[in-house]
C-alpha cells in the first residue's frame, strides 16, 4: 500500500542526541531521522549531523511555512528547505497542513506580519483546498525533492467544515501528487478535542500517499489530552499506530518518535525502545 522510501524506526535529531543516533544508525537500528528547519543554516550544519546523514536518510521538517493560508508559500522559507534536502541529499522535505500567520507583510492596518506561532488548522471547504492546492503546487515546483503534508493536532474544529480530515487530504493528494506524513499522535490529539473517533478518521486517510508516520508524547491532566512532544507516548495513541500497522500489513512506512522537550538520551532510549518493538509485534496482539 505505501510507496515510501524510509523504513524501520526513526528518532528525530536534536543535538542532545546527536551520539546516541549516530550508534543507533551504526548498530542499523535507525531508519532514518528528521530535523526541524528553521533550527539550521544551510552550510553551516552541524557535523554530527552531516555525519548521520551519510548513513541514513535525514528529512528536513519545516514549521512556519503555513501552506494552508491565504498568501503563497514564501520563496525564502521553500530555498532554505530546498537548499537543506541538497545538502543532506535528503529524500524529500516535510511541512504542515496549517496556516500560522495572518498576512506575508505588513499592511496598513498592523505594522507587522501577526505571527500565530502555533500550527492552525484551515478550515476544511472547497474554497480552501483549492488554495491548499495551489500552495502545495507552488512549494513542488520550487523543491529539488517531493513534499509531504503532516495532519496537525487541532484543538478546534472550524463550523464551515465540509470535509472530515481524510477526505480533505485525499482531495489534495489526488488534485497535486503530494504525498502525506502521517501523525497518530496528531490524529488522536484532534479527535480526543473534537470527541470524533480516532481509529475511524485514521481509516478515511489516503494511506497509499503517505512517505512516512509521525508519533510523539503526551499526558492527560483534569480530563484533558495535552500534546505536549515532552512526555512518553500514551497507550491510546500507541495503540492507534499499531491499527495503522495493521491496515498497512507486513511492509508499513517508517515511524519517527518526536521529542521537543525533556530532550535527554535517558528519555529517549526507553521510548525509541517502545517504538521498535510496536513495529516488530505482530497486528492484532496488545501493545
């Protein structure tokens, strides 16, 4: 069912654990790893860095480039990945289905572009995809490497929305070719705000486009799911992975555990850990 490149268990690099994935890549228990965009300069990437990349493949993963909003992709932000996927030879570059800021520059009205700083979700309508489209297409044609879409974790759900999640990004594969990262937590995250059912969004997702799948951390407080990228992963969301394995079969996409804080190879090892063997337990049995 998946077309992707990048297979087995992945972490996504931080320097804290810039020796500790170096040992993994070498022992051949990393997959592949992923890094965040703007954290780094092309030309001036760390060694270590370079260094895993010669290993295993290394994706560039982009935060602020909001492809889901009103102004087109900006030419800085799409050189910077491109020159990023050149460098480590990367497979292909990564962003998010979101929008994060309110203008591409200053207008009359504010004196400065009103920056979000989180991932938003767009509104799921016809009159939005076609924009998303749009975006996505200009984003293609400026990359040396594929591009694909990562499904947020939204805490709200839009009152204009036409489309459920899957079927919107099924639209959008099938409208550009681009391909999907797939994010459980994400998923679970979304559906636990929204009171929808996880494992039945999960099965509305084109899962031929996706290159490869996301999971990360987080922790109930007072009822509520915080998706926090600092915590260890829950059961509800690893168990979401493992019907995702299960509808792929014997040859799933690889899976990146995320950490963006508490950022420690004590933390990190139990996890990744946990993640090698869910991809190694057959489908169907208890994670």
């Amino acid at each position: 069912m998946s077309h992707s490149s990048l297979r087995g268990a992945a972490v996504a690099w931080r320097p804290p654990l810039a020796e500790y994935l170096l040992a993994q890549a070498e022992a051949g228990r990393l997959g592949f790893s992923e890094i965040v965009a703007e954290n780094h300069r092309p030309g001036a990437l760390a060694p270590q860095l370079l260094d895993l990349a010669t290993r295993v493949p290394v994706v560039p993963h982009g935060v602020t480039l909001g492809l889901g909003g009103a102004d087109a992709p900006d030419s800085t932000r799409l050189r910077r990945l491109a020159d990023l996927a050149t460098e480590l030879a990367s497979p292909l570059v990564s962003e998010h289905l979101a929008f994060v800021r309110a203008a591409d520059g200053p207008d009359p009205i504010h004196g400065d572009v009103l920056e979000a700083g989180h991932l938003l979700p767009p509104p799921r309508t016809r009159d939005s995809l076609d924009v998303l489209c749009a975006n996505v297409t200009r984003a293609q044609e400026q990359l040396p490497v594929p591009l694909a879409i990562e499904n947020i974790a939204a805490l709200v759900q839009w009152p204009e929305n036409e489309f459920a999640e899957g079927d919107y990004l099924a639209e959008l594969v099938e409208r550009t070719g681009v391909r999907l990262v797939l994010d459980v937590a994400n998923l679970f995250a979304s559906a636990t705000a929204s009171g929808g059912d996880a494992g039945a969004e999960l099965r509305r997702f084109p899962l031929a486009a996706v290159a490869y799948v996301h999971i990360a951390g987080g922790e109930f407080d007072s009822g509520l799911y915080l998706d926090t990228h600092g915590h260890n992963m829950i059961a509800p969301a690893v168990d979401l992975l493992g019907e995702l394995l299960a509808l792929y079969g014997g040859w799933p996409p690889g899976v990146l555990l995320e950490r963006d804080s508490d950022v420690t190879v004590d933390a990190v090892a139990g996890e990744f850990a946990r993640l090698i063997a869910a991809l190694q337990q057959p489908a169907g049995t208890p994670r």
